[in-house]
C-alpha cells in the first residue's frame, strides 16, 4: 500500500516551537524545529503545516483538536500526551515514542508510525485510513470502535490490543505478532493472517486442531 508522503519544500528556515504563543492564532508552518521542549503545556486548536520536527518532546502535553498536515516527526517524544480529535494527513512519525498517547475521535490519513513505541496508546472512535503501522510496538493499545480502512501493521508487537467493535476486514496483520488480542469473530472476518495466526485464532474460539 502506498502512502502520500508529507509535501515539503527543499529547505526549511530552522524555528522555535514557542513561537505559537506569539499570535492569538496558534499557527506554525514551513518552519524546522529541533531539539524542542513542549512538556506539560496546554494549547487548543493548533495548526502545524509543513514542518519538520526533531528530537522535540511534548511529554504530558494537551493538544486537544490540534491539525497537523504535511509534517515530519523524527525522534519525538509523546508519552502521555492528549492528541484528542486530532486531523493528521501526510504525516510521518519515525522513531517516535507516543507511550500512553490519547489519540482519541480523530481522523488520520496517509499517516506512517516508522519504528515507533505506541504502548498503551487510545485511537478509540477513531478513523484511520491509509496508515502504515512498520516495525512498531503497540502493546496493549485501544483501537475501540475504530473505522480502518487500508491500514497495515507491518513487523509489529500487537500483544494486547484492543480490536473491539472495531471491523477488521481487509486488514494485514499477518506479518506481526501477539499472544493474545480482543476481537470477537465478527470483527475478525476478511482479516489477513497468517497460517500461524489462523491456527491460534481457531484455538482462541475454542476449535481442537487435529
């Protein structure tokens, strides 16, 4: 599946982060930021438009609504913080810790989570369609009553996530791994597995595999 990589200029002028607080509106674009420190703030409504980020951490930090379009994140720190209703489009996240992230009822597309540690991380209510999850740990993350459409998870640790109410068909997971997952049978139909996984998934329902 191919995704639409962020649209970038050739050359970014280095920027600052705090520089939001500057303007009633809080707007940043065509701006490259490195080395950032974001914690514990609390910013509604943000608007991040062709950006690169580096080594900048957003630890505890509430960015409720936030928009973030043609953006690049590379190793990026959002343990804990509150992304709700986020709109993420054309978007790579590489190298990234978002541990414990709320991602909660918001929308993503053409998003990439390259090499990324996503434990315990919510998408709840969430639609995702076009996102690449490659080389990733999501353990025990909340995908509940998510819309996913064209979406992979390549190379991942799914051990623990929660599929619940959340429709599965047409969705690869067959090149990743778990022990275990919430999904009922339902959801499961028209899920790629591999012969491995089908094999446990037959036992989770109880089947005796002669």
């Amino acid at each position: 599946m191919k995704i639409d990589k962020p649209k970038l200029p050739q050359t970014l002028p280095l920027g600052s982060f705090h520089a939001i607080f500057d303007d009633i509106d809080p707007y940043l674009e065509g701006i490259e930021i490195e080395r950032a420190d974001f914690d514990n703030e609390s910013l509604s409504n943000v608007r991040l438009y062709q950006m690169i980020v580096k080594h900048a951490t957003f630890r505890q930090t509430a960015l409720p609504n936030i928009d973030i379009t043609d953006v690049q994140f590379e190793n990026c720190d959002f343990s804990n913080a509150d992304l709700s209703r986020a709109s993420i489009h054309r978007v790579t996240f590489k190298n990234c810790k978002l541990l414990g992230v709320k991602l909660v009822e918001g929308r993503l597309g053409n998003v990439l989570f390259d090499n990324c540690l996503l434990s315990m991380s919510s998408f709840g209510d969430s639609k995702l369609d076009k996102v690449r999850f490659s080389s990733s740990t999501l353990e025990s993350a909340d995908f509940f009553s998510c819309k996913l459409t064209k979406t992979v998870f390549n190379d991942c640790n799914l051990n623990g996530v929660n599929f619940d109410q959340t429709k599965l068909k047409g969705i690869d997971i067959s090149r990743s791994r778990f022990e275990s997952l919430t999904v009922s049978p339902d959801e499961l139909k028209g899920c790629i597995v591999s012969e491995e996984q089908a094999l446990a998934f037959a036992q989770m329902l109880g089947l005796v595999i002669k």
